[in-house]
C-alpha cells in the first residue's frame, strides 16, 4: 500500500521539477526578447486543455497517479519544443 503513494509523491515532485524548467525558460525566453504572441497563445490554451484531460480523466474514474502522469508528458513535450 505504501509504494503507489511513494510513486505518485515521486511523479508529483518531478511534475514539480520540469514545470519550473518549463517556467523559467519561457520567462528567460521573454526577458530576452525571444518569446512571441503564438507561444504566449499556446501557454495559455495548453493550460485549458490539459486542465479539461484532467477532469474528464477524474470524472470518468481515474486516478491522481494517472492525471500527474498525463501532466509531465505535456510538460516535458514543452521543455523540449522550448529547447530547440
């Protein structure tokens, strides 16, 4: 009982790890001059589909475990668009 909790902390505390990656290369991104209206357009509309995923995945009986999931696979998808 105790290693799907430790698995969901780990999976949660990484979601945390790569959303300040994504964060903090979309504002350095910004305060040099490089971002554009198109990736401020797809920051927000990501946010709002990812946000419905996750509620259509709970409302249908999903787990925590599984919306944390979807989530970094968004994120890292981000960090690594934003790093080319």
């Amino acid at each position: 009982m105790l290693l799907p909790w430790m698995k969901l902390a780990t999976d949660t505390t990484m979601l945390a790890f790569e959303a300040q990656t994504v964060i903090w290369t979309r504002m350095s991104q910004a305060a040099m001059g490089q971002g554009s209206p198109a990736e401020n357009l797809l920051m927000v509309t990501e946010k709002i589909t990812a946000f419905t995923e996750a509620a259509a995945v709970l409302a249908a009986g999903g787990s925590a475990h599984k919306i944390v999931k979807g989530y970094r696979r968004k994120v890292r998808a981000n960090a690594k668009r934003l790093q080319r």
